[in-house]
C-alpha cells in the first residue's frame, strides 16, 4: 500500500480546487490498471492563517509503488502549479505502506492539524524522520496538509461521505445549471442520512458552491449510497466526473475541550459557562453576548449569515448555563452551536401586598418593602417565574452557516437533547 498526501492546489482566481486534482491523480493511477482504494477529504483547522478556501488537504489510498505514486502526483501538480495564482503552495507526501499503520507521530501531526498550528519545519522534520518522499512548490507551505492527510486514516474515527460532481471544463467560471426542485426532493428522500444538502429555512441549495470552480455540487452525509442517490435524483448541466470521498467533514474534529480563561486566538473550543452579559444585536445584525466562568469571561457572537440562529441566541438571559462551541479569533467565540444546559427562569419584581395586591413600595434602602395601605412589610423583591422560548439541549447554526468541520446535530452523539436546523 501507498499513501499520497497533497495539499493547497485551490487557485481563488482560477478556480481550480485541491479534490480536483486528487480526483485526476486518482485517475491516472486507475488507468494504469492501479486500484485506488479510496479519496481521502480532510478538513484541517479553519482557524489556520494563509488557509485556502475551506483549508482541505486530500489523500489517495492505492496500491501502486511509491515512485509511481510520486511521479503521477508530481506531474498532475506541476501542471497546475505553475499557472494557479501565487497564494497556492502546493505539497506532495507519499508514505509506503498501510494507512492504519502510519507512526504515532504522524497519526497526531493529522489530529493536531485539525484543531491547532503546525509550521514547514515541522513538517519536514516529520516527513525526515518518517523516511517518506516529499515535493513542496514555492514556499512549500503545501505539506503541512499533504502530511496530515497521511495521517489522517489513523488520527481520526469519526468519517463522513461527500459525492462530488464536476463540471465539464468549458463551463468553469458560468452561472451552474442546477434544478433547485430536483435537490430539494432528492435531500429530503434521504434526509438524514445526507444532511447540509439544502437550508430548508433560507430555500437555499447550499451544496451547489458559489465561487467559481470545477465543483458543480456536493453531497455530504453518513451513508455513501444514499449520497449517490442524492445525485442520481439532481437534474442539472452534464456531469464531466464524480467521486465520494471518505471525510472528517460534519465531525467537529477541530473542537477541543478548554476553559474560558485559557481560550485563545486562533483555536476552536468547546466551553462551558454562565451568561453573564445580555444578548445585543449590533450593526449589521451580529448578535453578540458574554460568558464566564469563575475565572474570566468571554464575549461570544452569532453573525448575519447564522440568520435564524440569531433568535436562539437573543432568547437567552443571564444566569442561563451553557457549553458554548466555535473558534476564537479577536477575543470573540465565533458561535457554531450552544449546549442550553440550565435556564435562569426566574425574575426579581418588586413585591405586591398579600392582603390588597397593591404593589408595595421601597421602604428605604435595604428596608425590605411596604404596603402604605395595609401596613404589611417584607424583606426584599420576589421571584417571579417567567417563561422561556429555548429548551434543555443543543441549538446550531443552519446548513447555509455550516463550517465543513462543523458536526450538524442531526447525526447524533451529543450529551443532550437536540434541536436540530435543517
Ligand atoms: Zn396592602
């Protein structure tokens, strides 16, 4: 067995796009007689600086040798390296034998590029240490992925599926041809074992991608038939190609465990905490709020684009408490979803007099309150009971918001009840 990690082939300009390419290497290497066996799909941190659109690093799973696995890799990404856009650096790892099998160092460099920051020395240190073959094009930031795709058949458990459909070349950069009735019925047939198909909220067909590219749509879910199936039910414009990868989408492998007081810039967490400051929408529709815990506090938003998701948030109160999860970039937990785990459900109302239901008056300060009718008194303010427009249990943000990475609740494993968008 071979693996074959690449990584930043995505060209913004021209629209070329890192599956794309892992699909044509795939290609190749099949038309020798070679077995692939299957695509890897990785999403590593979407946190990460210099990322490329959607930060997606690709491994190929063959049988052919080494040399051939590094020659066609080789070929396929020079061709586009040389003419995509100076952002891309693209990288090439080829590692011999089983992916299951990779060392332990190279199984937590994948995991880690999930959730944290590797640099090219690290990188390269690795792949050294590891005694694997390695290419890296222009600044050669590109195998840092390429090495976490090698990885990543060991360093992660949790797998989806995404049947990608691509466009015929002389269509690249035009308006996409895709009958949005015919994605609808097709996502609710198989719904949920696809999800983020569609934004059932928004009436968008969110798995037909705006930019410019090869990419005509993607169907992601947990069972690869009904993917497939999904597609087959599309009508659109003709289909030059289609794989199903194997991916970390959908898994929530960048989320980490912390504390409020130890989250930093640039990694993404699960959190627990107490609202501590109301929620507030500001200009241009972000809704912002503010946790703590014992130690410190964190201000935490749900942006325009979350759009329905934005009511969930501005229903909560303080007292509520919550595990909160998402990136934290500029000291602000950018919100994907929240854990309601405990609802502050009471209000402090001045007291009315028990004997007339007038409305009892301050006493003075600290002197509890008085009926000037009656003459009764009490201590201090009531509690009222109020009612509460969220529940116990999981909220995220809709398929239109969806980070890849992200975990839609739909799929299940979560501590509490869910409220899934769909
Ligand atoms: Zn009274």
């Amino acid at each position: 067995m071979t693996v074959l990690g690449l990584d930043d082939t995505d060209s913004r300009e021209r629209g070329m796009c890192t599956t794309y390419v892992a699909d044509t290497v795939a290609r190749r290497l099949a038309e020798t007689g070679l077995t692939v066996d299957r695509v890897l799909l990785i999403r590593c941190n979407p946190a990460v600086e210099h990322k490329t659109r959607g930060n997606a690093a690709l491994a190929v799973h063959t049988d052919a040798p080494i040399e051939t696995a590094f020659d066609v890799a080789e070929g396929v990404v020079s061709d586009i390296a040389e003419t995509a856009d100076e952002r891309t650096n693209p990288g090439i790892v080829v590692a011999p034998g089983n992916p299951s099998d990779v060392p332990g160092k190279v199984m937590r460099f994948a995991r880690e590029a999930a959730r944290g920051h590797h640099t090219r020395t690290d990188a390269r240190e690795h792949i050294e240490t590891a005694g694997y073959r390695a290419r890296g094009w222009k600044n050669g930031r590109g195998v840092i992925g390429a090495l976490a795709a090698v990885g990543a058949w060991r360093g992660f458990t949790d797998w989806t599926y995404e049947h990608i459909t691509y466009r015929e070349p002389d269509r690249w950069g035009t308006d996409r041809e895709v009958d949005v009735d015919s994605v609808f019925e097709a996502a609710d047939a198989h719904y949920p074992d696809v999800w983020d198909t569609v934004d059932r909220g928004s009436g968008e067909a969110v798995c037909v991608p705006r930019t410019p590219g090869p990419v005509l749509y993607g169907i992601r879910g947990d069972d690869p038939e009904a993917c497939s199936a999904v597609s087959d039910h599309i009508e659109s414009e003709s289909v030059d190609r289609s794989r199903t990868f194997v991916t970390n989408q959908g898994t929530d492998a960048h989320l980490r465990d912390g504390a409020v007081s130890t989250a930093r810039d640039g990694h993404a967490y699960r959190l627990d905490g107490r609202v501590a400051d109301a929620p507030e929408t500001r200009r241009g529709g972000h809704v912002f709020f503010g946790i703590e815990d014992v130690d410190d506090s964190l201000a935490c938003a749900a942006f325009e684009p979350t759009k329905r998701f934005r009511d969930r948030v501005r229903n909560l109160r303080v007292g509520d408490r919550l595990t909160v999860c998402g990136e934290v970039s500029n000291g602000t937990l950018k919100l994907e979803k929240f854990a309601v785990r405990e609802l502050n459900r009471t209000e402090l109302v001045t007291p009315t007099c028990p004997d007339c239901g007038r409305t009892m008056k301050s006493a003075g300060r600290g002197q509890g309150y008085r009926c000037r009718e009656c003459g009764t008194d009490t201590e201090g303010k009531a509690e009222r009971r109020i009612e509460r427009d969220l529940e116990i249990g999981w909220y995220e943000v809709p398929p239109r918001a969806r980070r890849h990475i992200a975990k839609p609740l739909i799929r299940g494993g979560f501590d509490a009840q869910i409220h899934p968008e769909k």
